[in-house]
C-alpha cells in the first residue's frame, strides 16, 4: 500500500506558526484510518516552536533557499533558514524510509507551498514558488500536492495503486 506524506496541519495538528490547524478532511480520515499517512511539520521537525513568528522567503522560492542563494526570516529579520533546510531534510528522509511518491503538504507555507508562497514582504502578497520542504521533495521526484488539489491527490494515488 503507497504511503504518503502529510503536513500535520492539515491533520488537525495545531502545529502552525500560529497554533493553529487546518482540517480535518474527510479524505485524509479515510488514509489515515487505511494507515497511508506519515505525517510530519517540518518547521516544527527542524526545532521552532509553536507558535512561532510568521516567516517568509524574500521572491518566494524555496529552491533558491536550498542552494544558498536565499534566506528564511521571520517578520523580525530573524533569519530561520537552517531550520527550515533541517526539516526539509527530514521530510525527504521519510520520504525515502517509505518510499512514498505522493505529499499532500499545506498550501503558500514557507515550508510546503507546492504552487505559490508569500513574497516575503509580509504583507500579503503572493508570487508564483514553493516552500523549502515542497522544492527538496519535488528534487527527489515526489510529486506534491495541496489541500486544494485533494481530488488530484486521489486520483494519483489510485493510479499508483493500481500499478
């Protein structure tokens, strides 16, 4: 059975910067209860606590961060980026631990963002990029998705399932 990878935000984890969760989903329910889910928070696997200050990556690109080029900082300059690479790393270790092709990872997180992220001017703006988390997964060929793609999830799912 394909295992897969899930921010433990989006399980109702109050894990976010601001202690806050997202879900439950009655899909994730469903793979929880089928024993699919590995969960992790990165930001809280690379030792920040919750809650923590909101942080954002300056253009939004997670990839940037990975190869040195950009910071993490909090909304205090405070520059969180070894954090985020350390549970970025982590991830992927659970990724290849069980061989999980599929993450379902919280959307515009500076971490998981699949799609688009905030610009790191904290004022609401988005810009096309990905979390650090999502960038390092998509490296290793992990195809990430967000809860807003749940039925695009589940249709890649049932494929692998099917073989």
């Amino acid at each position: 059975m394909q295992k897969i990878l899930v921010s433990r935000c989006l399980l109702g984890h109050r894990v976010r910067y601001d202690g806050g969760a997202h879900g439950p989903f009655d899909l994730l329910q469903q793979w929880l209860d089928e024993g699919r889910v590995v969960a992790l928070c990165p930001e809280v696997a690379g030792g920040l606590p919750t809650p923590r200050p909101p942080a954002e990556i300056p253009g939004g690109r997670g990839s940037a961060v990975l190869d040195g080029q950009l910071p993490v900082l909090t909304i205090d300059g405070e520059d969180v980026t070894a954090a985020f690479v350390d549970g970025a790393e982590q991830a992927l270790a659970l990724v290849r631990e069980h061989g999980i092709a599929l993450a379902l990872l919280k959307a515009r997180s500076p971490s998981c963002g699949n799609l688009e992220n905030y610009d790191g001017s904290f004022s609401g703006a988005r810009v096309a990029g990905e979390g650090v988390t999502a960038a390092l997964l998509k490296r290793a060929g992990v195809k990430v998705f967000n809860e807003e793609q749940l039925l695009e999830m589940a249709q890649a799912l049932a494929e692998l399932d099917a073989g």
